[in-house]
C-alpha cells in the first residue's frame, strides 16, 4: 500500500474511533478533493459550497458504517456525485427561476471554467477545451470532473468508476464517449471565436466605408437610400459572404475535382462536347456544394414523406439528396440534359438570390475557362482516393485539392 494511503486509511480507522482530531485532520485532506469534483460538475455554481459541506456531513456521520477504511477515497468520491446528482435532479424540478432570481443563481466570479482558464494561465487549445466543457449535458460533466483528477493522477480508474457507479469497462467506454463530445464543444468553441471575430472585422469595415467610401460593395451598400443601420449592414455583409465565399469556392472546387478524377467529365469538356457552363450544371445536379442548407420552420401540422411534422419542427432540407431523387432520376445519370431546374440554389422566396447566382456562375465559368486555357497539363497530385472531403453535412467539398502543372509564361497585358 502506497505510503498516503497507509496515512489515510489509519486517519479514517482513528476518526471512526471518535478522535476528534483525526476527523478535523480528514476533512482538511479531502475537502480540496471534494470541492474540485463538485466545483467543476457544476462550473463553480452558487451551490457548489453547499454540496461540499453536505459531501463532507454525509462522509463525517456514514464513518462509523465504512466497513473497509481502506475504500475511503472511493466512498467520498461516491458520496459527492450522488450530492451533484441530487441537485442537478432537483434543478431539473424547480420551476424556472424568473430573470430577477437569474442572477443569485449563477455566481460569475466563482465561474469554474473561467477560475480556472485564469488560475492555470491556460492559452490556445487548453483554454478552448476548458471553455469547451460549458458544451457537455450533466452526465458528461460529471464524468468530466472526475476524469479530469483521474489524469491529474489524484484519483485512480477504479474510483472514478465508482465514483459513476459503473464497472470499470463501462467507465472506460463513457470516458471516450466523453472525450468526443468535448472534441465537438471544442468545435462548436472555436466557431463561435471565429463568428466573433468575422462581426468585428464586417463592423469595422463598414465604420471604415462609412468614413471613406470608395467604389465597393460595402460602399454601395451603404449608399443605398433606405434607412438601415451599422448593425445591419454589418450582419448582412456576413450573411452574403457566408452563403456566397464557401458555395462558390465548393462548386469550382467540386467541378475542378470531377475535371480530374472522371474521365468521361473530362474528356466531354476538354473535346468541347459541352460548354463550361453546361458541365458546371451537371455538378449542381451531381455533386452541389449545397447538401442540406435550407432551414425551414414548419408553420402547421403537416405530414412529409411518410413523416408527421409539428407547426414549429424545424426543417433541414436535404437539397443535394433531393438533386439525386431516384424518382427523378430513374436510375439515368445526366438525366437532366444539362437542365437549371436542380435545387443546388434552393427555391422559393429565400432561395438564393438570381443575381447571387449569375456572379457566383460567372466565377466559377471564368475560373475554369482561365485554368484550361493556361495549365492545359493540370493533374491531380494523389491518388483520387486520398482526396480528404470536409466533414460537413451542409457544404459539401475537399478540405485541399493537391495539383500538378507546368508552370507557362502569362501572355497579354500585364501593365
Ligand atoms: C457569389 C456567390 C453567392 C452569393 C453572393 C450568394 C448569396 C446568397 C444570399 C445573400 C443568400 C440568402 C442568405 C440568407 O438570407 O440567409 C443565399 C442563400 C442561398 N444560396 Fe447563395 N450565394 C452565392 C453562391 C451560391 C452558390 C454557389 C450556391 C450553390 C450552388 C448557393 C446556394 C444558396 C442556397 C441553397 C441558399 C439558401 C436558400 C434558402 O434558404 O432556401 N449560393 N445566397
């Protein structure tokens, strides 16, 4: 037996005893153990000194009932979960606490993530993981805590499991279970970073415009005679370069890829069988950037393929899954002859706007015409296996797309 445990197990022998001063002593070695679980199952919240004190009550008047002293740690560890579960049942039941209350119950300054983001001086990707945590349901959060002193090497497998109340297998599943859901807040957290940083960035370009305006998009925008604010025209700049940068740099880079990966795509433009354009369509139809982009809320009950749908559900519309419609399809590729009715733009009042769609189409045309014209040799530098899609469910395209060339002398005027 390792030395502190020895220490600890004649500590709880001592205090079952009744020796006032090895129960004092106890509560003084364990509580920073206590208060770390709870503290972090429950991000620092205002009822965290309360479990605390309840944990070490309940460990205190149980004492006399621990048959093995030796399992002390694992008991505590036990007991403070159940308190955690206790609360996180008896918030579930409460009713919700009007705004006014809102404030008492969430204390900031005792913000665990952000303690502890400050108290560790943690940057980059450890600060994301910490503030990442705030993205995990109760269960996870609770095995966070633990897990988190488990790696500290303050407690070992066997208490955690215990801890949870499951065998030490199953403690091992739910802790890579875990460490995916936190891999995912870590995304969510950097996203929302980013989106932050895209607002500040629109903002300050329109301040910049406003006080200079030049021949722009921004500045026309602005110039516009109906009334809208900063904050608008900041919002809007982000949603046409959000629908617009990511779709348009798909579709070029999905027609690129079809170039150099399908032999019969390629040879059908190369040999001029088809114009750019046409080919560029059958992708819309084949491989659109768009997989699922519409979200739609379902104004009455309604039924949909076989499904019941609320007034209310929200509604993602599978617009690439709708392009390859057996049913529209029977079975035939290129079926649709080149034709404009796909939904890779989406349809009705909120598909994207025509004008939106010429530009994007004259980008990706000119885009290709200008890169069979000048790399005619354009390869694809792996395997077409190795190439890496984005894991999106919305936008679909390659994460890179490796190309071989030789490079040509630029001809025409380059003043
Ligand atoms: C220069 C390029 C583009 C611009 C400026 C642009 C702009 C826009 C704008 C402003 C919206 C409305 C967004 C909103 O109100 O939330 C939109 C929606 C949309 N765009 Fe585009 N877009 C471009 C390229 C594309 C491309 C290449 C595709 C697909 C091939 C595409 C597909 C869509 C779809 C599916 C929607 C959603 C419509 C809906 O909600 O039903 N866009 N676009």
């Amino acid at each position: 037996m390792h030395s502190d445990e020895r220490r600890t197990t004649a500590l709880v022998e001592a205090a079952k005893a009744g020796d006032v001063h090895a129960r004092d002593e106890l509560v003084r070695a364990f509580l920073p153990l206590v208060h770390n679980i709870v503290g972090r199952a429950l991000d620092g919240h205002a009822d965290t000194d309360d479990i605390v004190q309840e944990t070490m009550v309940r460990v205190l008047g149980g004492l006399p009932g621990l048959r093995d002293p030796a399992r002390f740690r694992s008991w505590l560890v036990a007991i403070a979960m159940n308190g955690i579960r206790r609360r996180w049942r008896e918030r579930r039941q409460a009713p919700v606490p009007g705004l006014d209350r809102a404030a008492d119950l969430a204390d900031p300054a005792g913000d665990f993530t952000e303690l502890t983001i400050l108290r560790l001086g943690l940057s980059g990707q450890r600060r994301d993981v910490a503030r990442a945590t705030r993205w995990l349901d109760e269960d996870d959060r609770e095995l966070l805590a633990l897990w988190w002193l488990e790696a500290a090497g303050e407690l070992t497998r066997a208490e955690l499991a215990e801890g949870l109340g499951v065998p030490p297998q199953h403690a091992a599943v739910r802790v890579q279970r875990m460490k995916e859901r936190l891999e995912t807040g870590r995304a969510v957290v950097r996203a929302l970073d980013a989106h932050q940083r895209f607002g500040a960035h629109m903002a300050r370009l329109v301040a910049d415009r406003r006080a200079a305006p030049g021949d722009d998009v921004t500045s026309r925008m602005l110039a516009f005679p109906e009334p809208f604010t900063d904050e608008e025209y900041a919002l809007d700049l982000m949603a046409v370069t959000a629908a617009g940068h990511l779709t348009t740099a798909d579709w070029l880079g999905n027609s690129l890829r079809l170039m150099l990966t399908e032999d019969a795509f390629a040879d059908s433009m190369a040999g001029g069988r088809r114009s750019v354009s046409e080919a560029t369509t059958e992708v819309l139809w084949e491989d659109a950037p768009t997989q699922i982009l519409a979200g739609r809320w379902a104004v009455r009950d309604t039924r949909l393929g076989g499904q019941h749908i609320r007034a209310g559900d929200m509604l993602l519309l599978g617009l690439g899954a709708a392009n390859t419609d057996p049913l529209i399809r029977q079975g035939a590729r290129n079926a649709h002859g080149g034709s404009g009715a796909h939904l890779a733009f989406s349809h009705g009042e909120y598909r994207c706007p025509f004008p939106a769609q010429e530009i994007a189409e004259i980008i990706v045309r000119t885009g290709i015409e200008v890169l069979l014209d000048r790399l005619p040799d354009l390869e694809l530098a792996v395997p077409a296996g190795e190439l890496v899609r984005r894991p999106s469910a919305f936008l679909r395209g390659t994460t890179s797309l490796p190309v071989r060339f030789t490079p040509v002398r630029t001809t025409g005027d380059l003043s």
